[in-house]
C-alpha cells in the first residue's frame, strides 16, 4: 500500500510476530495480533 504525505494513520495496527525478545513469553513467533491505539482525540 502507497501511502501520501501527510499521512494521518488510524486507530488499529495488525500484524504478524516476527521475532521476540529472551525474555517474551505470551507471544510466539508467527502468532497473529491486533492492537487498538486509544490516545486523546483532538
């Protein structure tokens, strides 16, 4: 996906764990995950 500037991103992330730290433990590499970003609204 393209993306113009100025970007203004949403809310949701997604992804796919690549790689974790020694020390990780709830997640595993290859695990799917979805986030939510709930900051101030201007």
């Amino acid at each position: 996906m393209e993306a113009r500037f100025p970007l203004i991103p949403g809310w949701e992330v997604a992804g796919v764990i690549e790689a974790r730290g020694f020390d990780a433990t709830e997640f595993e590499v290859g695990d799917e995950v979805v986030g939510y970003i709930n900051n101030v609204w201007g």
